[in-house]
C-alpha cells in the first residue's frame, strides 16, 4: 500500500487498493539489462528467467549509448545497469535520462491506478 503524505485510504479505498496491487503484481515488468561484457549479461538473464517470473527481459544492451537506446525505445519498469563499461559509466547513463518531475509521477501513477481499477 502506497501511503502519500498523511492520507491513509478508506476500508473501500484500501480494497480497491488491493485489487490495483494485486494487478501490477500480476504484471509483467518490462527489464532491461545493460552490462559490457556478454556473459555477464546473459547470466544475469538466465538468473531472472529461472527466479523472476514476474520480470520480462525486453532487451540486453553492451554499454551507454546502446543502453539509452533501449531505454527509450522499449520504456522498461526495471533497469540492471552495470557501473563501469567500456564507453562510460552507468551514471553517464543516468545523467542523460530526463529527470522525472514528482508531479508527472504522482499523475502517472494515479493514472495507473485509474486504469488498473477498471
């Protein structure tokens, strides 16, 4: 249960909160593993394949530049993201995503719940 400031839900809106909950659960995360070298990537993959049925591997990618492609291309929920590779470090990365606004979050994740309560 998400807990925003001093709002705590009603009995009726923590039973929808639940159905919303139990719905993302039920949700594939989009993932994307990011990582120079090969075997690390695809170890990491057969990892989450074996242990994490709930996670979706999307795409694997060797360094930054490949990594910020896929990352606006596919959009994933969930990023592995080695810290040093060949063209850069991880943080490079993160430094050329957009920042996300908190306001942009709070409304994506209201609409989200929006449509995950229908």
């Amino acid at each position: 249960m998400v807990v925003y400031g001093s709002f705590f839900p009603s009995p009726k809106e923590s039973k929808n909160m639940e159905a919303i909950a139990k719905k993302i659960r039920e949700k594939l995360l989009r993932t994307i593993i990011i990582d120079d070298e090969e075997h690390q990537r695809k170890s990491l993959e057969r990892l989450i394949q074996l242990y994490f049925p709930e996670l979706k591997v999307v795409c694997l990618a060797e360094g930054v530049k490949s990594g910020l492609e896929a990352i606006k291309q596919h959009k994933p929920d969930l990023v592995f993201l080695d810290v040093r590779m060949t063209d850069g470090l991880g943080f490079d990365l993160l430094d050329q995503l957009k920042p996300v606004d908190p306001d942009e979050l709070m409304q994506a994740v209201e609409k989200t719940g929006v449509e995950l309560g229908k």
